[in-house]
C-alpha cells in the first residue's frame, strides 16, 4: 500500500477542522516555523515520537471518519510534493469534507481536488524572495495567475510581514499585483513569529500590522490579518501520529 507524506494530522475542535501535515518542501525560507515546530505548535502535548510514520490514504480516511470534520486544511511544509496529493484531495472530498490548500505556488496545484487554494506569495520582488526562499517568485506569480484564470472562486492569497525584510511596502507591491489580476481576492496578513535561532527580524507592531492592512486595501476589497497573539477558540488534539 503506497503511503502518502502526510506525517501528522491535529484536530482543532472549535472550528472542526483537521490539519494534514506534509513533510518536505522546495523552498529554504529562513524563518520558517517548521524548522522548530514539526508538529502543530497549538498542541498542549507534543507527540513524543522521532521516527515520521506516514500515512496510507486508507488510513487517513479511517482517522478523518472517527472526527467528522467539516475541514480539512492541507498544509505543511508543501502539499503540492506529494504525488499522491489529488488523490487524497478527492478521496476527502468524498466525504463531504471542505478541502483548503495551503501552498507556496511554486508547483501547479491539483485545482479540481480543493475547494479554496490559499497561495503564500512570499514577496513580490524577485531579490526578496530569492534571498528568502532560495527560489525564483516567476513560477509563483504565474502559476497564481494560471489557477485564477482555472478556478477564480477558489483563490486567495496570503503574505507573512516582517518587518525589516518583507516589510510594509512590500505588502503593498504584493496587494498592488494581486489587484491587477482582480481587486476581489481574498489577502490575509500573517505576522512573523520569531522562532527560528539566529533570524534577525522581529514580530510586527500592532501599528504596523495596521499600517500594512490600510496599504493593502488601497488595492484589494477583502484584507484581512492574523496577529502572532492570536488566542486558539477550544482545544487542539494530536490525531497522528498515535504514540
């Protein structure tokens, strides 16, 4: 039986939702959260296990099906590895489960397989986001314009701001592109959350999380943030892997 990447899956009961975790990635960024937390970081408990068990499908639905989400969140690292990724999307999908991805864009998604594609466009110049990630933004931007021209229903966007590097005008190059494609998209602001050792950038200020939100929505009619202070509604539970 192949088995997929997905290596952990949490439960977030307020919102029934799942998060399936992928292990790998093709980009390098130097602030990611995955580089300490390799499980959910809103676990109370940490799975204890250092050996990655992955999952078979089958074994994905039977875990999904004892929960009963109404969600399911493809995350990660990046899903879009994962040659296996259209086939789980429609096996949940099958289950009257909302699909949603998270991805960086740098791979074409499996568009038909989600119900909401969320890219992360890291930035919009090409030397701040090659310095980041270690990748080119040219496949990104394209293939975000490829899926609206595909699926424009299913798109939105999401950017993290760091100050000192994808900074408050950065936000606005990006919300300025996005708009070219179509003011309507959806734009989420995540805050950098400083976890990773030896990083030189801070978490954003209450202001200028304003000041990026009033910037962006020069642009775009539906801008939204998620502050790094952020409280988690009802408890989170690890559903794999099981100890």
């Amino acid at each position: 039986m192949y088995r997929t990447k997905v290596y952990h899956v949490s439960f977030h009961e307020a919102l029934s939702s799942v998060s399936l975790f992928f292990h790998g990635c093709n980009f390098t960024c130097k602030g990611c959260l995955r580089r300490v937390y390799m499980y959910d970081c809103h676990l109370s408990e940490i799975p204890k296990t250092s050996r990655l068990n992955f999952l078979t499908i089958d074994k994905l639905i039977e875990i999904l099906e004892k929960t009963e989400p109404r969600i399911a969140l493809f995350e990660g690292w990046e899903p879009t590895l994962d040659p296996m990724l259209a086939e789980i999307a429609d096996s949940i999908r099958n289950n009257e489960i909302r699909t949603v991805l998270l991805t960086n864009g740098y791979l074409y998604p499996p568009v038909d397989g989600f119900d909401e594609i969320k890219v992360s466009i890291k930035a919009f110049s090409y030397q701040v986001h090659k310095y980041y990630t270690g990748k080119s933004n040219r496949r990104v931007l394209r293939n975000f314009k490829s899926i609206y021209e595909n699926a424009p229903e299913k798109l939105s966007a999401e950017t993290v701001l760091i100050p000192g590097l994808v900074d408050i005008d950065e936000i606005e190059r990006i919300a300025k592109f996005i708009s070219s494609i179509d003011p309507t998209i959806p734009l989420r602001i995540d805050c950098y959350w400083p976890v990773v050792p030896n990083t030189p950038w801070r978490a954003p200020t209450r202001e200028e999380i304003r000041s990026a939100v009033i910037r962006a929505r020069k642009y775009l009619e539906n801008v939204h943030f998620l502050s790094s202070d952020a409280k988690i509604i009802g408890k989170v539970r690890n559903l794999w892997p099981i100890e």
